[in-house]
C-alpha cells in the first residue's frame, strides 16, 4: 500500500512543482538539480499515512494533501499561497474590487492577523479600524491557525448582516459591529483643493486603477488647468503590477520605471516610461505615504523619487518589494508564488526596508487652543490704513487660512503648502 501510495503522490509532486510555463526554459543543470529527492518524499508518504491512519479526526485524503500544499507554499514567506479553485474565486474577487463584507486589507504577520488597510470608505474605515490592528476573533471565534479561506468565510455574508470583531491595538482590546455591505471599490478619487492643486487617493492597484486615474486627469482638466498634484498613496497595499507602472507613467515621459529580477527568465522585466502617456511633464507633484504603502505604491514612491519627480512626504513606507505570480494549475486550483523582487530605476531594493520620505511629515493635527488669544494690526482700535488698498487681515482670517484641512489630515496640509510654495522659490 506504501509504495502504491509513495508512486501516486510522486506523481502529483512532479506534476505541481515544475509547471509547464517555467519548466520549458529551465537550464539543463537545474532541471538536473530539480529531481525530487527519494528520501524525503518517502518521509511525506509516512507523514501522510500516518495523519490518515491515527489523527483522531478522519480526514479525506484530499484535505491532507491540501493543508500538506498550503503548508508547502505558506513556509516560503508570507505572500506566497496555495489557493484551491473557492479560494482562486474569492482572491480574483479582492483583485477586481467588487465583493460584500466590510472592507479590509488583511495579512498574516509572524501569525497574527493583522489589518494592512481599510478599504476607502467603506465599513471597517467608517468605525475607525486601523492599519496594523490585529484581529483576535471573528462572531467569538478565534482566528489562530485558521486558513484564509475560513477567514474570508467568517468576514463575508449577506449584505445587511453583522459580524464582530475583537480587535488589538497597543495592547488594548477594542470590539466592533460592522454591518456588512457591497463594497464597490472605485481605487481612484479626485477632487481640487485650491489654487489650482488637484488631489487624486489611490486606494490600491487593480486591474482598471490606471485607466481610473486617466479618466480623472481628463476630467478636472476639462474644469481648469491643473497646476499641481498631491497623489496620495497613504495605506495603499499595492496590487497589481502593471496599473502602478501606468501611473508612473502619466509623469515621466522616458527612463525606467521599474526592473523585476528572479531567478527564472520569465521573471526578469523592465518597464519604461512612453512619452504618449505623459500628462504631467513639469507640474509639481507631491506623494503622500505611510507605513501602510506596500508594493506597487511603493514602485511609484520609489520611481518618481529616483527621477527627481515628486517630494515624497510622510513616513517611511511599509517595504515589500518581492513580486508574486498567480500560478494555474492543471486541477483547478493555482498557487501565488513570490517569483522576483523588484528595484527602483536607480537600482534600490525596497524588500523589508521601504521607502524613506524626502521630508518625513508624521500624521498630526493642528489646533488652535479655545484660550489661545492673538491679535493683528488690523484689529487695533485707529489702526492705520494698508496705503495701498491691500486687504487688511485679522487673526481670523490667520485661523481660516491654516483652516480644516490642518486640523483633519496635518500630511495633506504640507503637501498643499510645498505646491503653493514652490513655483514661487522657481521664480528666485
């Protein structure tokens, strides 16, 4: 029965360890070194038989083969995974944007359960959770040791219901309703702030993002002249690949823009600007990110910060710089495999260390004290007249400039601050 067994799951191994797209263009020495090693597929086929013959639990062979693939893929690092054909399904889900439950971004770190972002406007960003919260239970069940697809089970549901969380933050327990709703996600939002700034919030890369922010541009250029960006990528948990490079691209109009390198062929590329897409060759441009900014929002922090395009602003970003590869395989299911890391066009890794903001702004906020007192010229009793018809202004008007964007998002409030003042230091 062993050596019956021992015949079948080398089969199965052979089959999913070497896929036809990467196989075709191995080297003959590393397909030499690719042989599967005897002794320790023996050793699985025990393992294996012994979880089927005394776990105290029956278990179908097909379930012990995939926890035994999941905990193949997962020990890699923590963006590989081993999605069966449901999972495929939920994971295509996130990627297009379109699903219900409440809107999280989720990863493990080191077994935790941790909140990579919320999604923009949804539920989970309404009640407050935060990136790098922790997520305890879900509806009282502990997560650990859950697999992702019991994870996004016990997330979703039907539109209207509820689902609780008890979530950790700085070693405080905090619980949260969320009433699960769909989740449209549009990753691209656009409004102008003033003095001709137009602002543009990517939430993540999908695979329209691109097109999305080009619609975006074309649109507040048809309302007036743009005459400078804030491009927002705090807590953007990257995505997909190709949609940052299409956005580097609306600002560089040559050069490189990023190079993955692996150790296969198909996984070593570049990406270089085109010049038919450019829509901002000299605006003045501000990106804004945090410790929430993973991945492709990282490509494009790091791509306008080596071409000398943009003031990047904020804290230092969150550092995954390895890219994965959404592998099919010939059952149904697909595994997510980290192929490559990627570097900037000035050849820096970005892999658990991050992007460094050109000015490091941490969030705050901005108040003026109900005690606090001032006054100006213009407020003195007979004060004397401005001589040349200039506005005379108050300690008022001092607090309407500074005004609700520095007491709300204090990071917004310098980039705005870094645009307005920056044509000006030109003109010097």
């Amino acid at each position: 029965m062993i050596n019956t067994l021992f015949k079948r799951v080398s089969f199965i191994f052979m089959v999913l360890l070497v896929p036809p797209a990467f196989s075709a263009q191995l080297p003959a020495d590393t397909k030499e070194a690719s042989k599967l090693p005897t002794a320790e597929i023996q050793s699985f086929v025990e393992t294996f038989e012994t979880i089927r013959e005394g776990y105290v639990e029956v278990m179908s062979d097909q379930d012990i083969l995939h926890k035994a693939l999941k905990g193949m893929v997962s020990g890699l690092d923590p963006h590989s995974e081993y999605f069966t054909k449901e999972e495929l399904v939920d994971f295509n889900e996130l990627t297009s944007g379109n699903y219900a439950g409440i809107g999280v971004e989720v990863e493990m770190k080191d077994k935790r359960l941790t909140i990579v972002t919320p999604v923009d406007g949804s539920v989970a960003a309404e009640a407050g959770i935060l990136p790098g919260d922790v997520i305890i239970k879900i509806d009282n069940t502990l997560i650990t040791d859950l697999g992702m697809k019991d994870i996004v089970t016990l997330m979703r549901g039907e539109i209207g219901s509820t689902v609780t969380l008890d979530i950790e933050r700085d070693g405080e327990l905090k619980n949260y309703e969320l009433t699960r709703r769909l989740i449209e996600d549009t990753s691209v939002t656009d409004k102008w702030l003033s003095d001709g700034i137009a602002y543009f919030r990517i939430s993540q890369f999908q695979g329209d993002s691109a097109s999305e922010f080009y619609q975006a541009i074309d649109k507040l250029n048809k309302e007036s002249e743009i005459q400078g960006v804030v491009l927002d990528l705090r807590n953007n948990p990257g995505g997909v690949l190709q949609s940052a490079v299409g956005v580097v691209d609306a600002f560089i109009d040559k050069g490189m823009i990023v190079y993955t390198n692996g150790r296969h062929e198909l996984s070593k590329s570049q990406f270089t600007a085109t010049e038919k897409n450019t829509r901002f060759a000299h605006v003045p441009v501000v990106v804004l990110i945090n410790e929430g900014s993973a991945s492709a929002s990282e490509i494009v922090a790091g791509a306008l910060q080596d071409h000398q395009r943009a003031v990047i602003l904020g804290t230092e970003s969150f550092g995954k710089g390895s890219v994965q590869t959404v592998v099919p395989l010939s059952n149904g299911d697909a595994v997510k495999l980290t192929t490559a890391l990627y570097y900037t066009p000035n050849g820096r890794s970005i892999q658990a260390q991050g992007i460094t903001p050109d000015l490091l702004v941490p969030q705050a906020t901005l108040t003026f004290d109900k005690g606090q007192f001032f006054v100006k010229e213009a407020e003195l009793k007979g004060h004397l007249g401005n001589g040349t018809g200039g506005e005379e202004r108050t300690s008022a008007d001092v607090k309407s400039d500074i005004g609700e964007l520095a007491k709300t998002d204090f990071q917004l409030f310098q980039a705005v601050t870094i645009l307005k003042t920056l044509p000006k230091l030109a003109q010097k």
